[in-house]
C-alpha cells in the first residue's frame, strides 16, 4: 500500500468508519504553497472550507495567513468569541439574533465585518437592529464576474458591477449612522473556481483576470472617495498568482487549497495534493467485482452531476457504479481491486469540496507523518452548524 495510504489507515485502524481523515503533512505542504503563490500578499482563511476550528486556528498562527472569511454571522460571533480578532463575513444576512449578538459586544463589533450589496440590505439592516444601533463594520461585495454582453461568466452575487453603482452604494453607507465602510470584496468564481480544463476556459481566465485588473483600480477609486478602505479583498485558491499581482489588492482569500477536494484536481497554477479524505467500510460484496460500502452518499452542493459525487481513491481502480452513485446508507463500488476487497475492508474516499465534508462528521482524524493521531472536533463536534 503507498504512502501516505498505509500510513493514514494503520494509524486510523482502531477507529470506526465512517470518520474522515485529515493529512498533517499534506495540508501543511498545501498552506506553504499557498503562501508560496500568494506572493507577500496575506491569504484571508475561507472557513467554510475547513469547518475546523483548530485547523482554522493553526493556519492563522502560520506566516502568510491574516484573518478569517467567514460565511455565518452567527458562526462569526462564535469565532470572535473564541478569539479570532479579524473576520470578514461573506454573505449578507438577515439574522435578526445573530445581528443582535454582534452590536451587544463590543469585541465582536470590532473583529467584525459585515457584507453588503444593496441599499436594501442596509436598510433590511436597520429594520432588524432598530434606530440607534450601534455601528457595524461593512465591506461592499462588488460582482467580479465577466459580462460578455447579454452572457454572465461567474457566480450571481452582488448587483454591484460597475465604479459608478460602487460609488452610490458607498455614498448611501456614508450618509447612513450607524455603518462604517471599511472594505470591498471581489471574488472571481469564473478564474478562482474552475479548473484548466480546455484552451476555452484558460482564454475566459485570461479575458477575465485582465478586465478585473482594470475594473477593480476604477471601483477602488470611486468607493475611496467616500471613505478610507481598511479591506480591499479578492481571489481564491484557483486565483491567487493572477489576482495578488494586483498592488490594489491588499489581502486574498483561500481555504479549499487546504484540504485540495477533487474540484481543484486540473489547475494549471498548482499540483493538487489532497489532503482531506474519508474512510468507509465494505459490508458486504453482492458479486465478485463489486464491493459495496456502508454510506457515503455525500453529494457536494452546486450543480446535481457527477462532478459532485465523492470519488474512491483508495485501492485504486475502483469507480462508483452509474445506477447507485454514492448513497445515503450504501454506495458500491466497482473495478479490478473490488474483487480483492472482503466484508470489514476500508475504502478511502475524496470529497468533491472542500469543508462541507466535515458537516458529515463530528471530528476528524488528524494523522501526523509519525502516524500520530489527533481526534479534532469540527463545527458539528462542538455542536455548531450554520449552513
């Protein structure tokens, strides 16, 4: 069995599958190259990626990393209460408890940053909090996607594209008590989240990467008129080399190249080296080449197709079987190694993505290159879940 396999499974073997396992070496090697790509420019830990709150912890703790990107108000609370001293939020929210919990501590005020894109989210702000809250740290989402006329290349998040809508949305927050405007966020989906895969999409990146090039400069300026930006926040794992080289940047984002799911197998920029897996067991072998498993029917979210599914890794040579897929109580699996596989023999298994695995598990089993294991709690261990 090769490396880091035999390792990751003798030092797991006393532990009841399914659990998931998380590479010490691999994903230390992963936050080193992170860094190394990054270029001096300080990398922002995506949470949402990680959901474990001492890997979230260590990372930070390592040269190059600087804050948290969080995705939940009330998880954010949570880190600013557990010490984390600087998260930027995501996402807009209409949590009216979690809004609460944020203006009634002033540490959490100040470690805080909250995300908006729209007069009306400030304005559903007010609604939640009441007149006179107390004021809130913003940073403006602005819509880093590539317009090609009437064709929209990246996710669907803010309404804010263009330096002329930045600019009256930050004039709107300036005038508004009870809000300071401290960043502007840009995350380019279309170059950070999708592999290299065909000579079209590597000439999409490059179109894309030179218009926000452009078009961050004139959005920077324009919401810089009315106040002095603290965060100027852009790029993911898949974006890092392009979007750092950008001096308007002054910090990037990235999480999932921690843990490298089989969404980031196929970047030009970088060699995915996972580190993130999970372990199941064969329970029983309804034919001679077809062993099936106890679970595993962990579907990525995005779009419904295969690209979704986990995907056996190890023994190699084995593959999901079209009809069944990975399932909620049992997933088979089929190929040449199946037929060496018996009744209590384990499987380890990829996720697609990257932290949502661990909403499946309580903890995960941290394996050194010794083969030590550590047992951490992830967000659902500690009783949390804020997806």
């Amino acid at each position: 069995m090769p490396e880091p396999f035999d390792r990751l499974l003798n030092a797991t073997a006393d532990l009841d599958t399914p659990f998931a396992i998380v590479d010490e070496p691999a994903l230390w090697a992963n936050a080193d190259d992170l860094v190394r790509r990054a270029a001096g420019v300080p990398i922002r830990v995506a949470s949402k990626s990680v959901r474990v709150r001492s890997i979230i912890e260590r990372t930070l703790a390592r040269d190059g990393f600087a804050g948290v990107m969080s995705y939940s108000l009330a998880e954010s609370n949570w880190l600013a209460d557990h010490g984390i001293d600087d998260i930027l939020l995501a996402y807009p929210t209409t949590s009216r408890a979690a809004l609460a919990d944020l203006v009634a501590d002033d540490r959490r005020r100040a470690a805080i940053t909250v995300m908006v894109d729209s007069t009306e989210t400030i304005d559903h702000l007010d609604q939640l909090l009441g007149a006179g809250h107390p004021a809130i740290r913003v940073c403006i989402d602005v819509d880093a996607s590539l317009k090609l006329g009437p064709v929209h290349l990246g996710v669907r998040r803010s309404p804010v594209h263009s330096a002329q809508q930045a600019s009256a949305l930050a004039a709107a927050i300036a005038a508004r008590p009870g809000f300071d405007l401290v960043g502007v966020m840009f995350y380019d989906a279309q170059i950070a989240g999708l592999p290299d895969s065909s000579p079209a999409v590597r000439l999409v990146k490059k179109r894309s990467a030179a218009e926000l090039l452009d078009r961050r400069s004139t959005v920077i300026a324009a919401v810089s008129d009315h106040t002095k930006l603290e965060i100027v926040n852009a790029g993911g794992t898949g974006s890092l080399e392009v979007t750092g080289a950008d001096p308007a940047i002054t910090e990037l984002t990235a999480g999932s190249g921690l843990f490298t799911p089989t969404l980031f197998d196929g970047y030009d920029a970088f060699e995915a080296r996972a580190a993130a897996y999970f372990v199941l067991s064969v329970v029983r072998k309804p034919t001679p080449d077809i062993a099936t498993l106890f679970a595993g029917g962990y579907i990525a979210s995005g779009p419904t197709n295969k690209n979704r599914q986990p995907s056996p890794t190890w023994p190699a040579g084995l593959a999901l079987i079209g009809t069944e897929g990975a399932g909620e109580v049992q997933t088979p699996v089929k190929g040449k190694a199946a037929r060496d596989l018996g009744v209590g023999d384990r499987v380890v298994m990829r996720y697609a993505k990257a932290g949502e695995m661990c909403e499946r598990f309580d903890r995960v089993a941290l394996v050194s290159v010794d083969g030590d294991v550590e047992l951490l709690p992830t967000y659902r261990g500690e009783g949390k879940s804020f997806g």
